[in-house]
C-alpha cells in the first residue's frame, strides 16, 4: 500500500530505475561489430562524405579539449599546492590515445569529468587544524596518488557485473549525487561569490582586488555577461543545436579577448579574471610592525 501511495504522489520519472544493459556488447549488434569499417559497413562511402565528417570531428575536438583543459586548470591551481603538476600533461596525452582507440572501436569517447575530478582533489585535501579559533583553515597538502583514481575506474568496470543490483537503484538517486557535487564543487568560484555580492550590502564585502579596484556596477555588469553567455550555452545544449555548441563555446574566447576590452579595463579584467589568491603585482602590502619599530640594542 505504502509503495503504491508513493506511486502515485510521485510521478513515475522520480521511480524510474538505471537502465543498465546486460554485459559488455556493441550498442547495437545488428548495426555493427566492435571495429568500425571507415569505408562504410553497407555501402562505400563516397569521398566527400569522409572529408564532410571533418567538420563535426573538429567540433567535437574542440569540446573534448577544453573540457580536458579547464579541468586540468582548475585542479592544477596554484592555491591547491601540487607537487606533481607535470602529471597531468601525460594525462591528457593518454587521454587523446584512448580517444582515438574509442573512436576506431565504436566506444564512448573519453572526457575529464570535471565535477567528479574537482571532488576528488577536493577529498585528497589536507587542511590544517591548529589554526587559531576563527581562522579559516588553509590547505596544507593534496595527498598526491594514482590508486584512489584507479580504484573508482576499476569499480566503474566492475559495475558491468553488477547489473541485477544497479537496475534497482532510482534514476532520482543518481541526479541527487550528481546535483550534490556539482553544488558542492562550485564553493570557491568567484562567479558564485560576484553573484552573492550582487545582493550583499557593500559594507559587508570582502577586501579583495576585484572589489577594491572594480566599480560596484563594473563588477556587476562583468558578473551579468558571465551568466548571459552560460544561459546561451545552456540553451545551445538543450536544442536541436547542440551540434554547434563547441563552436559557440570557442566563440567566447575572442569576445572576452577583444569585445570586453571596450568595455572594461586592462586592470579590471586582469581583477575579474585571475585568482583570488594570487596578489596583484602593484598590490600594497601593509608592512610589519615588529620589522618596522626600533628595538632598543
């Protein structure tokens, strides 16, 4: 009765169930085996089709890179501390060879997963804890290691076992998870804290570079363009033209390099767009007392 009544308060998309397929087979068997035939399974390709099929490749290169590369950015900040940063250029290399054996073999291509990456760095982190009371705790390592990321991989590939078990889990739980880091990932943006400064009294805002030595309505017009371009985006993705939703995405990058500069200043997109950690190199530093004062002899 219980499960019932929840059936029906509940539409059926909250209880539908992972679609989970049975074993390790080609999507579709009857179209295809395991190695595509480039020439064409059926029929021979003619010429024209096969240098056609450059233009979605390029486009789906530049979404395979950038996700690659602003993954990478975002865990190799400087404020992380990492030790080992050169790793991730053999990342990205094994990365590009199993994109281009997926690609032979018919597989799923590989991407960065940026969420699950930020929060796995985000668990490896150490911060200190003999900080003094009110202090906000500082990083003081990430424990570098490849086993927790081969461990997650290995039980990915163990999960093609488990199909009777996942078949009982709720698409809905799934979502959750998901919605959870990506929530918990976005902590430390500082698109997320411009937005919350947005409706914060200026009196309560924080002694940072791009609130000193950017105007209020600067910062919020820089702030309403980010948003702008990411509901573009989004609506890009959730359409039928979702195809051109790399080229919109590198469209971007010259609007910010030569469109925002007749709006704001070298100074201000330099503010806007660097780290909240990293000082700016004309930023004042208040001098120490105690190097200052005269200490008798």
């Amino acid at each position: 009765m219980v499960v019932a009544l929840i059936d029906y308060l509940i539409p059926n998309t909250y209880t539908e169930k992972l679609d989970v397929p049975e074993g390790f087979t080609p999507t579709a068997p009857h179209k295809r085996s395991w190695v595509i035939n480039p020439l064409g399974s059926s029929t021979t390709l003619s010429p024209w089709l096969m240098f056609g099929a450059i233009v979605p490749s390029v486009l789906i290169f530049i979404l395979l890179y950038m996700e690659s590369v602003i993954t990478s950015m975002i865990v190799n900040k400087k404020d992380r501390l990492l030790k080992k940063g050169s790793g991730y250029h053999l990342d990205l290399f094994v990365t590009g060879l199993c994109a281009s054996i997926c690609g032979l073999l018919g597989l799923p291509f590989m991407c960065s997963a940026t969420v699950r990456s930020v929060t796995h760095v985000s668990a490896l982190s150490v911060y200190s804890r003999t900080h003094a009371p009110g202090v906000k705790p500082h990083l003081v390592k990430v424990v570098e290691q490849r086993v927790t990321s081969l461990a997650v991989h290995l039980l990915v590939g163990v999960s093609v076992l488990m199909g009777p078990m996942l078949k009982q889990v709720p698409l809905a739980v799934l979502f959750g998870i998901f919605l959870y880091m990506g929530i918990a990932s976005m902590t430390g943006i500082q698109l997320v804290k411009r937005c919350k400064l947005a409706f914060m009294p200026v009196k309560h805002h924080p002694d940072v570079g791009y609130v000193k030595r950017v105007r209020l309505r600067k910062m919020n017009l820089f702030t309403f363009l980010q948003l702008l371009f990411l509901a573009i985006l989004w609506i890009v993705k959730s359409t039928k033209a979702a195809l051109a939703f790399p080229f919109i995405l590198i469209l971007i990058i010259p609007i910010r390099i030569f469109a925002f500069k007749l709006i704001f200043t070298e100074l201000e997109l330099h503010e806007l767009d660097k780290e909240e950690d990293c000082p700016s190199e004309d930023e004042e530093v208040e001098p120490d007392f105690y190097t200052q004062a005269h200490m008798p002899i």
